[in-house]
C-alpha cells in the first residue's frame, strides 16, 4: 500500500514539475538607443527551432517548457542577445552591431555586405516609401536619393517621370536610368500610343506598398555587372517576401482629398480683362464710343471662371490586404491592392488593381524553389495635351473670361457656333469632355521561377526564369457633335475614333554559379558566374476612323470612313556573360572585380559584342589597431572604384539600311529609302572614377557618408549630316562626349534620444557639374531634338558648355520713347528688329544641386516627419507665358496678371512691358530670355503625423497592432517661378503644363 501511495505523489510532483516547466514568457524588443519597437525581431528558444518574432510595438509571446532554457533575441544590424527564460515578463534591448554588422544590400544579381560595401549605392527603404500617395515609385524617391534627379512635365496620375543620375550621360540616346526588380531588368517608360495626350509610365504599374526597397547603384562597381545597360544607372527594385516566425495579415487603408496646385500662375479677373482690352484698344487708337459699343458693361454680368471650370478637387484612395510570414521550410508574401486618384483636370485620373506572390520554398537542405508574381491592371482616363484645342489645359488659359460657355436658354455651346467664332480654342471643353474620351488601359505581368541548389558549401547553381509581359490598349473617341470632331473638309459633324494596341514580351533566363570559401583564417572569397539571355518582341497596331452616326456608337466598326491602318512590330536579343570576384582580407580590406561581355542585335557583325569592367576597394579603417584608442568615430571607411559601363538605347536595326513600304502608287505597292544606317555603329561607352568615404561620429549618433565622382561618356550616338545625294540627310554615328563631375552627401543624426523621446535629421545633398567635350566636326548644333521625348527645344550643344544650356536672343526691355520692345545686339546695342538680335547662351535645364531634407520625432507612440526637397539653379523656359503675357499679340485671350502690369502708355515711361499692339508689337513674344525663369524652389513634400496605439488596448482583440495617421503631400512650394509648377523634366521647358495634385489624407494600418 505504502509503494502505491508513494508511486501516487511521485506521479504527481513530476506532473506538478511539467507543468510548472511549460509557461509563457512575454516582453518587448526595443532598440538600445532610442529605446524604439523593433519589429520583425527574432525570438527563438536556443538549441531548437522553436521560435516567434515580435509585432510591429516590439511585443513577443512565447511558451517554453523548460526552466532552464534560453532565449536568443536577434535582428538584422544589431547584436545577438541571449537571455535566460527565468521571469514571465522579459524586456529586452539590442545594440547596434557596429563591428560585424550583417546587413546586406541588394544590388540586383547579388547581395553585399553592408561592412563590405565598396560601391556608391543610395538606399531607400519600405518606409519611406508606403503610404505616401503617389502612384509612381520615382516620385517618391525625388530627394531621397542624392544623385537621383525626378521630375515630371505632367501632373497626370501616372505620367512619365523623367529619372537621371548623376547627370546626363547621353545626347540621342537614352539617358534614363535601368530598372531590376527582384533581379530581373524590366522594361520602363511609356507604352500607349502617343495621341496629343498626357504621357503615361508602365513603372505606375508597380503598387510602392509592397517594395521592400530601393536601391539606386551609381558608381561603376555597382553598375558594371550590368554592362551596356547600366551606363545611366541603375534602379533596383526588391519587393516584400515572407519571414520565418509568426505569420500575420495587414491592412492598409487610405482616403484624402486632392486639390490643384497652380504655384504662381494667376489670371486676370473677369473686371480686370475686361478694363484691360480696352485699355489696349485705346493705345490703339479706338474711339470711345466704339469701345463703349464692343465692351457694354453688362459683358460684366456674364463673365465665367474658365480655371474653375477646368480643374477639380478629387479624392485618392489606396486599400491593401497582406499576409506575410512561414517558417524554416516555406515563407510567402500574399498581396492584393487597388489605388485610385482623381487628376487635377477634370475627367481625369488613375485606377490601379494589383496582385503579389512571393513564395519560397526549401525543398531539403540542398535545393530550395521559388516564384514571384506580380500582376498589375490600370485603368487611366487621360487628359488631353495642353496644345490641344478641346484640352480644358489649353482652354483655362486661353479663353477670355468675357466668353461664357451657356447660351441665354441655359444649355452649353459647343464651340461650333458664330458666337464663338473668335474663340482661341473654338472648342467648349465643358460640352465635349464628358462626351469625348481618351483611355489607356495598361497591364503588366511580371513572374519569375527560380531554382537554387547547393551542389556544394562552396558552390551554389542557380537557374532563373522570368517574364515581363505588358499589353497596352488606347481609345481615343470624339463624338460627332464636338468641334474636335468637325470636318471642316466637308462642313459636317463627322465624329472620330481610334482604337491602339500595343504589346511587349521580354524574356529573361539566368543560369548561374556562386559561393565562397576561405583560404586560410583570414582571405574569404566569394563569387559569381553567370549567362544571361534576354529576347523581347514588340507588336503595335492602331487604326482610325471618322463618320459616326452617334456618340454612343464608340466602336471603329461605327465608322464610316477609315482614316488609317498603322502598326510595327521588332525583336532585339541581349546575351550576356558575367562574372564577379570579391576579395575580403582580415575583414578590413575588400576588394571586388567584374566583367561584362555583352551582346546586342542592335548593332552590326562587327560590333555586336562589347566588355564591361569594374574594379573597386574599400578599407575599414576603424577595425585598425591605431583607431582603438580614440573616442571620435564610430565607424571609418574609405571606397574607390574605376570601371565602364555602355549605352545601347538608340533603337533597333539603325546600324541596317531601312525602308518604308507603307507608300503605294496607282494602285501599286512601293517603298522608299528612310534610312541608310551604319555598320560600323558601336556602344556608348562611359568611365567612372569613385572615391568615397562613411564617417560615423558619437557612437554613431551622426552618421556621414561622401563621394566624389568622375563620369565620362563617349563614343556618343547621334546622326550626323551627310550629302543629300543619298537620298538622306543624316545617318547615325558615334562621334560625341559629354563628361559629369559632382559630389554627393548624406548626413544622419539622432538628435536627442531618451526612452519616450526622439529626434532624427537626415540629409541628402548631391551637386553635378556636365560638359559636352566633343561633337561631329566640332560644330554646335543649335534647337536640337531631344530623342526620348521628340521635341525641339531653344537650347544648344556646343563643345564647353552644359548639354542644355539654353540659347536665345537677349532681351533688353522696353524702349521709353516709343514703348517697342528691344533685343541685344551683338556689338552690345539694342534693337527693335529681333531679326537683327544676337544669339546668347543663359545657364543650362539641369539644377546646379538639390537636396532633401526629412526630420522625424518620435513621443510615446507619436511620430511627426516632414521632408523638404530642394531644387536649385536650373532655368526653365515658359512658353506658356509666351501666350499669356503677349502684349497684344493674343488679344481676346485669357491674360496672365502681370500682363496688365506696367505696360509702356506714355513716352519716357520706364515700362516693364512693351507697348501692347492688337496683333502684336514687332513679335515681342517671339522666343528670347523675357521668357526664361529661375527654375529653384523649396517644396514640402511630405508631412505626416501618426499614432501608434498602445498594445495592451489590442491583446484582447489579438491585435498586434494599429497606427493611424493623416498626411500631407506637396502642400507648400517657395519659387520665384512665375508658372504652374517649377518641377520640369531635363528638357526644360514648360508649355500648359498640367498641374500637380496637393492632397491631404487619412490612414489606418492594421496587423493582425
């Protein structure tokens, strides 16, 4: 009895022991500096794959079924902490690693060791990138980046972004920058047909909220494994993948309110134009009486607000549902997301649905597989081109605030009939923009498989497969009663439509071998060897057609007459060999080397293959001996690189002689010579010299990093003039050279950090110096076309000057005696005959430096950021002033304010404006420097304020966590910029420019 009782206890006391043993630990994970939630962390119960990470506030939770085990608490970029799981709550604070940081960098192909970093790369994180309303990736990394120069010349959701770094390295090739995401080149730029509408940029596509990062590579360590693609730079894309630990589900969602942002441009009142005109007409010699006839003061009563009727407040919208997580064997990224936002013109605006999936899967220890998948659909209602007359851009500043767009019955003209015979635009966008439409609707599918297998420790196989698909669709209609649609060919209301296709295919497949080994306890090597082969075809097709017998017969087969049948269709190859090996002795000294031997259908027999190569070092000078005993840095390093990149953007087939067979003749099939092309064409080639140095200062309390570069491109593709007898005037060739110099900067620094209290500044700063060094024949060539964007701009490349450097006729003001508009001359004198003005050169397109400026406070669970960007010293020239403020040259107009601001009346007056003359005033309004400006400006880009709610509010609804904010976009700008908006692409020129949206809007992010 007394053996039963005894086995009963002991039974007991190890049950009692089990469960004792198995209990719960919780805490928070927070940084040692500032005392902020590490979310992300890594929790795991040492000596077994048992493990959790903490939420977005820091918080963890996990059981332990031993009294003696062992917490390991880890996070990328700070030290390991082991702690023993001997209390229910466990508070834990990492330290940064500072000497053995393992943060890795992507570069696209590879991954780099933050410590053994040699390259210039500027990194912008999720961060900075979520939630910020825009639809583009490269608005949002306007300053974020120094060296990275955005603009746009629309404010159209969704428009082109004109990107270049470290300045321009081309003249007629392409000069924007290579777009990698998640390793794989992809396409970039717009892809609708161009129909005198608002461009479009297939990069809008991609949803900002689920990339993980961006990395911009500018030096040629970083680029030259790019080869003849990364001559511009390169932008690399990585998106969210899954994390093993807890898995969980996000929403965000997002709703604001946006506003047009006109900057300084201001009209004149209905009173003022109406006092103005006949001002103008008495200056002009009218009677009294007849401007009593012409201007009755009852035209007061019906005066309209044209600028209000074109532009509207709107809304942005922005939903997404996430769920991320896995574990040791699998780890997913599920996303789906729709974005919506009303343009600031009206019947205008983006619609954007997308879907990610990023999956990971490790088959055993050896082989692991994965795929990525992003799908992408917009849908954009575009506005018109500002030179259009049915563009409500256009109308807004040209039409006269005396010309009411309502009959005396209440209904609206069309634009058609003799009450608006002097109407600038003879078009009345109010009665034909709901009925007219333009519409691109975009996809994008972009997928890759992959295949990694660890043949040995040293050696990894990897083979990759992707695809990059876009389909582009346009329908452009114009019904049968607008005047955009008169024929005035045969007096009738015909009605228009077209309908455009386009389609590009892009197939990446990389094969490749990579790893590392050591030799001895201090040399460590690590490799890559790789084939890339990339094939892309393109098909566009559009045809038209007038003649419609109603509105709501939008179909081409409703046409009556075609009008044309168009479409093109080309293939280009890239294949491609690289290799990299990188070099790390003692864990101070680094060394990498690359080399690129690329191949392009682009170019002819003899030059189809061109190499590419890099060298670059670095030093930690802080890991040396002498370094222990000082107290000033926290970290020192000093980076160097030399290397050439190359330019192959010039378009297909130019080095083959082309023919056009699109021409018939009496029935018969023809063609013609349109191009006599050059076998001996080659690569643009670029050198670029790097040194750079990363400074940390008060235990890494301010953080600097500096580099200076030197960048040469030759070899420059362009056509040159040759005899007429060909039957050409020009073919292409590589005969120019253009060099960028500058310096770039980044300053962080956590100005006070207490346990509920901090403040961060960061900094960017980037100033670039471009010359052209050589063109054919030495000779200038003035009003050149600039390739990507098909327009003639007033500016000149000439050897020693900036490209872009504008080039006018100078003007001199007014002359007191007779109010006549005067030029220079060369001898230095003036004239009132601009046929007799010289020609002078005025600064460049390009700002001499830019900056961006972000300050964030951290209070409890409040934070407060505010970034500024800062542009400064280009000129921009504004045509759209030319028409505006034209003294009398568009009389009946829509008049800028300052156009009935001293304007000469009186002999001897000290006017700013010419006499104004109904006609014009001996082409006062002609292109010179009246009408170039200074481009700089200040402008707060971003401000938000957000909370994040206390954690014990959400434990019982198993929330980890919520933070709500509101947020501010471009809602201040400081110019001196007289026009819509300073923020014009390298071209420079400013002509209707749609305006940007301002938007303030509310968020919620919710983690469960």
């Amino acid at each position: 009895m007394r053996k039963v009782l005894f086995l009963l206890l002991s039974v007991l006391f190890l049950g009692g022991q089990v469960y004792a043993q198995s209990r719960t630990v919780t805490g928070r994970v927070t940084d040692g500096k500032d005392g902020s939630p590490i979310p992300g962390a890594t929790i795991q119960i040492k000596g077994t794959n048992k493990g959790t990470m903490s939420t977005p506030d820091g918080s963890y939770k996990i059981t332990v079924d031993n009294s003696n085990a062992v917490l390991t608490f880890s996070f990328v970029g700070y030290l390991v902490k082991e702690l023993p799981a001997n209390k229910e709550v466990l508070n834990v604070s990492l330290d940064t690693d500072n000497k053995q940081l393992s943060e890795v960098v992507v570069t696209g192909y590879t991954q780099v060791d933050r410590k053994k970093m040699v390259s210039s790369i500027a990194e912008v994180s999720s961060k900075q990138i979520e939630n910020v309303p825009m639809p583009d990736v490269n608005q949002i990394l306007q300053g974020r980046a120094p060296g990275v120069v955005t603009a746009s010349s629309s404010g159209q959701p969704g428009s082109a972004q004109k990107v270049t770094i470290r300045g321009i390295g081309s003249l007629s090739a392409g000069a924007g920058p290579l777009y990698v995401i998640d390793g794989v080149i992809v396409n970039s730029g717009q892809f609708n047909y161009d129909n005198q509408t608002q461009s479009s940029d297939i990069m809008a596509n991609l949803n900002p909220n689920d990339i993980e990062s961006v990395n911009v590579l500018k030096d040629a360590s970083a680029t030259a494994l790019y080869g003849s693609r990364g001559s511009n730079g390169v932008i690399v894309i990585t998106t969210k993948k899954g994390k093993a630990g807890s898995s969980n589900v996000n929403f965000k969602a997002q709703y604001g309110f946006t506003s047009p942002s006109f900057g300084k441009w201001k009209q004149m009142s209905g009173q003022q134009a109406f006092d103005y005109e006949k001002d103008v007409l008495r200056l002009n010699g009218t009677s009294e009486d007849d401007i009593k006839a012409q201007y009755p003061d009852s035209l007061l009563n019906h005066m309209f607000d044209w600028r209000d009727a074109a532009f509207q407040n709107g809304r942005t919208e922005n939903y997404q549902i996430s769920s991320s997580g896995g574990n040791d064997k699998t780890k997913y990224y599920l996303s789906g997301a729709y974005f919506s936002q009303d343009g600031a013109l009206i019947n205008s605006g983006l619609k954007r649905y997308s879907v990610v999936s990023n999956i990971q899967h490790k088959v055993n220890d050896r082989l692991d597989i994965g795929m990525n998948l992003n799908l992408s659909y917009s849908d954009a209602n575009n506005a018109g081109a500002g030179n259009r007359y049915s563009s409500p851009l256009l109308a807004s500043f040209a039409n006269s605030p005396m010309l009411n767009p309502y009959k005396p019955d209440g209904s609206l003209y069309t634009g058609l009939e003799a009450a608006w015979a002097n109407s600038p635009t003879g078009d009345n966008f109010l009665y034909s923009v709901p009925l007219n439409t333009n519409r691109n609707y975009n996809f994008r599918g972009l997928g890759k498989m992959f295949l990694n297998y660890h043949v040995f420790d040293w050696l990894k196989f990897t083979q990759t497969v992707s695809a990059d698909m876009i389909m582009a669709r346009q329908k452009s209609f114009q019904d049968p009663t607008t005047a955009d649609a008169f024929n005035p060919a045969d007096n009738s209301k015909s009605g228009s439509i077209l309908e455009a296709s386009q389609s590009n295919r892009t197939i990446t497949s990389q094969t490749s071998f990579s790893g590392n080994f050591n030799i001895g306890e201090k040399s460590q090597f690590d490799y890559l060897a790789m084939m890339e082969y990339v094939p892309t075809h393109f098909d566009g097709f559009n045809a038209s057609g007038i003649g419609l017998a109603s509105g709501k017969l939008n179909v081409l087969d409703a046409a009556s007459t075609p009008q044309s049948v168009a479409g093109d269709s080309y293939d280009y190859r890239f294949v491609s060999y690289l290799g990299q090996l990188n070099y790390t002795y003692n864990n101070k000294y680094y060394l990498t080397g690359s080399i690129r031997r690329d191949g392009s259908s682009r170019f002819g027999p003899n030059n189809k293959y061109g190499t590419f190569y890099a060298l670059g070092a670095s030093w930690r000078v802080i890991d040396e001996a002498f370094m222990k005993s000082q107290h000033i840095f926290s970290n020192l390093k000093l980076r160097a690189s030399y290397g050439t990149t190359g330019n192959a953007s010039f378009g297909n087939y130019k080095w083959m002689a082309l023919y056009k067979y699109n021409v018939g003749y009496n029935g018969a099939p023809g063609g013609f010579l349109d191009g006599i092309g050059n076998p001996d064409l080659t690569w643009e080639k670029s050198t670029n010299t790097n040194i750079g140095l990363d400074m940390g200062f008060l235990k890494d309390r301010l953080n600097v990093s500096v580099d200076l570069y030197n960048k040469k491109s030759t070899d420059l593709l362009m056509n040159v003039p040759i005899a007429p007898s060909v039957g050409q005037s020009t073919r292409p060739d590589n005969v120019g050279a253009i060099r960028n110099r500058g310096i770039e900067a980044t300053v962080s620094s956590v100005n006070i950090q207490s346990k509920e209290l901090t403040w961060t500044t960061d900094v960017t700063f980037a100033m670039n110096r471009n010359k052209v060094l050589k063109l054919y024949d030495h000779q200038p060539i003035n009003n050149f076309e600039d390739f990507e964007q098909k327009i003639y701009t007033n500016t000149i490349l000439k050897e020693g000057l900036p490209a872009y450097t504008w080039y006018l006729k100078e003007w001199a003001g007014v002359d007191p005696a007779n109010g006549d508009p005067l030029w220079y001359t060369a001898d230095g004198k003036t004239t009132n005959n601009i046929n007799q003005a010289a020609y002078k050169t005025f600064g460049n397109t390009m700002p001499k430096f830019t900056m961006g400026f972000n300050n964030t406070v951290n209070y409890k669970g409040f934070s407060l950021s505010a970034f500024f960007y800062v542009s400064q010293g280009n000129e921009i020239f504004n045509a759209t002033r030319r028409y505006g403020d034209a003294d009398g040259s568009r009389f009946g107009w829509n008049y800028n304010v300052e156009a009935g601001q001293n304007y000469w009346t009186t002999p001897g007056q000290k006017a700013d404006r010419p006499k104004p003359v109904i006609g014009g005033n001996r082409s006062s309004n002609s292109s010179s420097s009246r009408y170039l400006e200074d481009g700089s400006y200040i402008r707060l880009r971003n401000v938000t304020l957000g909370y994040n709610l206390p954690s014990n509010m959400l434990k019982a609804a198993k929330i980890q966590g919520i933070r709500v904010y509101v947020q501010g976009a471009n809602l201040w700008t400081i110019t001196n910029y007289s026009g819509v908006d300073p923020e014009i692409g390298y071209d420079g020129y400013e002509f209707f420019k749609y305006p940007v949206n301002k938007s303030v809007s509310f968020g919620v992010d919710i983690t469960l």
